[in-house]
C-alpha cells in the first residue's frame, strides 16, 4: 500500500482569495457613493462594453458581504485581499467624508477577523473618482496628494486592524486605459502623457506608504501589485538571457516590469527605458520626486497568470518558442496555462529588487464550468 503524502503550507503562509471593489460590490450609488471612471464609461459608453454591462450590481458583495465572508470559511481561506473603492469613503475623491461608505469596510473588517481570516486592503484597483478625472486625474499633479488624503484616510479608519496593505493594482493595465486599451476612463492619451500619468501614480505610490506609516495604529505591511509575463528559459542556458528580459524596456509601451518598479525598489527609471523613450519621458520629474517614489516596501506583491518559454538568442536576446502541443488555455484567449511562471517571477523579482517576502496577489485561470 503506498502512502501519498499532502502537500503542507510553511507556518504563517497566507492563502486567500482577491477580488477588486468594482468587481463584485455593486450598489454603485448607494448610500452616498460617488461614480468613478468605470461607472463613467459604463454608463456614458456602452457600446465600448460587451453586452452593454456594468458593475452597478456586480456580486451585490456590498449587501452580501456577510453571505460572503461565510463562504470563504467554508473554502478554509486564511486571507482576503479586497479593494477600497475609493468614491465609497471619498464620494468627490478629496474633501467630504462619507461616513456610511467608511462603516461598511468597518464591518467588512471585523466580519473577517472574528472568521479567523486576515483583511489585506488595496487602496486603489482602476476605480479612480469621476470628479478627480474631470479635474485631470492623473494627468494632474494635484493627483499625488488627493491619494495620499484617500490614504490617510483609510489608514486611521482600519489601520488598528488591518496590516497588510498594497498601494496601487496593476499601474500598467489602468494606464493602458487612458491610451487606446478600451479600459477606463478610455482616455486616448498620447504616449507621453501616459508616462505622464504614470509618474504621478508612482508619486502617489509613495505618498500613500508615507500616509500609511504615519497613521497606522499597528506597524502596516505595504506593498504594490504588479503585473507580468515572465519570460521562462527553456533550458538552463536560456536563464540569464530571460533574466536580462525580464527586466528590459524595449518597446514603446506601459508593459515593462521595470519602467515601474526600478523608479520604487532602486530609485531611478531604468536607463535602457529613458534612452528609448527620449523626449516622451522628460518635463515631468522634479527636484524630490525620486526619493519621494522610493520609499522602502516590506513585500514584494505579484499579479502573476501565465508566462511564455523563451529561448536565448546569439545576439544576447531571447525569442520566444511554441513547445507542441500547444499549452493549454481557460476561457481567455490570451492565458496560456504555464505554472512555472509563479517561480520564474519571484526568483527574477527578488533577484532584481533583493529579498523580500513574496505575495502572489493575483493568480488562477477563467473557466467556463458552473456548479
């Protein structure tokens, strides 16, 4: 008779489950919520959205948070990664607290910890205020101390309770919505105003962990949450040649890994990104907005669904290769299944931007099967 052994999780290993505010809460307008720019294009653009749909109803998570939070004890989760949405607590984005809006996180909060299950709170997943966007969102400077108040806020309210926090979800997916992506605000930028916005929010990034520090009740675990593909080697010796992918500007677009997280973890934009991008990425950095993006982090945080094997090429760069058969896919036509990727994105992360506990803050694959 053979023994199979289970797999065990280390001592303090969290695993949980992520959503986004504007996923699964609905009640958009409820008890004094203000529209941010989802509810903006959803509404004002339907046709840009297959089937016309909106989140103005979602999950009704708003109303069911209770159902919910059962659910995820019957699923033996030990953490909960959720979204604050910003115009719940903040209706106009700065100024008027709504205090119904800071009462449901409040009960959120308690729910999960009497459940036995630890609340990690990201500040801001895509659903950025409609008044702040007609105010030049993040286009506009202003834009870093609009999130830090948001932040502030946020850290008195819950940070007695809550200590894992992550900044900013995904910057290169939300920016890609403010050039020609579809998502929101689906604001068709020019290039350098993306890089524009782009510094902003890594501003506000920094503002946000120096707002946390100072008015969390306990010492908070801050992060960010990126996303990728990474390149995985096909053979040993393809390694250093991802490695070097990995974290190369090549193109002229918001995808790099480092372009974003060089500026945090090492307090400059990557050269080879600055010599690319020319004149598009210069008139927007100041005296201190480097040291002000560079703030020390306690965790690195990965959006990580899927990666493409590559293999080394004599020029030094990679390419990448189809293995037959092709991998398999879930229901989105771009995820390749490809579980290698998790190891491939922590060890190239932690090698770039040194050691550091490691969150997998997104992971897992679209089916179309139902109970």
């Amino acid at each position: 008779m053979h023994t199979h052994p289970h797999a065990t999780f280390p001592p303090g290993f969290l695993w949980g489950a992520a959503t986004a505010a504007y996923q699964i809460e609905g009640a958009w307008n409820a008890d004094g919520k203000g529209p941010s720019v989802w509810d903006m294009v959803c509404h004002e653009k339907p046709a840009g959205i297959r089937g016309a749909e909106t989140g103005d109803v979602a999950c009704d998570h708003y109303h069911r948070w209770q159902e919910d939070i059962a659910l995820m004890q019957q699923m033996g989760l030990k953490a909960y990664r959720f979204s604050i949405a910003w115009t719940r607590v903040l209706p106009h984005g700065t100024g008027a607290v709504n205090q119904k809006g800071l009462d449901f996180y409040d009960k959120l909060v308690d729910g999960l910890l009497v459940a036995g299950i630890t609340p990690m709170v990201t500040l801001f997943h895509w659903d950025y205020p409609q008044a702040l966007f007609e105010r030049g969102g993040w286009l506009n400077r202003d834009s870093v101390g609009w999130f830090a108040e948001y932040a502030a806020l946020m850290a008195k309210k819950l940070g007695d309770r809550v200590q894992w926090w992550i900044t900013l979800n995904e910057p290169q997916l939300f920016l890609n919505g403010h050039g020609d992506s579809g998502h929101a605000p689906a604001a068709h930028l020019s290039f350098p105003k993306i890089l524009k916005c782009g510094h902003h929010t890594l501003m506000a990034h920094g503002a946000a962990v120096q707002a946390l520090r100072a008015h969390c009740a306990q010492p908070p675990q801050i992060g960010i949450a990126p996303t990728g593909v990474p390149p995985m080697p096909e053979t040993d010796a393809d390694i250093e040649a991802c490695r070097r992918a990995f974290a190369r500007v090549n193109s002229k677009n918001v995808w790099s890994i480092a372009w974003w997280m060089d500026p945090i973890y090492l307090g400059h934009y990557p050269e080879d990104g600055r010599a690319l991008y020319g004149k598009d990425a210069e008139g927007f950095i100041e005296t201190g907005d480097m040291e002000l993006i560079h703030q020390p982090l306690d965790f690195h945080g990965l959006n990580i669904y899927t990666g493409n094997i590559h293999r080394a090429q004599p020029d030094g760069n990679v390419a990448r290769i189809k293995t037959p058969p092709a991998p398999p896919k879930g229901a989105l036509h771009w995820m390749e299944l490809a579980p290698d990727a998790l190891y491939w994105a922590i060890r190239f992360t932690t090698e770039r931007y040194g050691k550091k506990p490691v969150l997998i803050t997104e992971n897992g694959v679209c089916l179309c099967d139902w109970v």
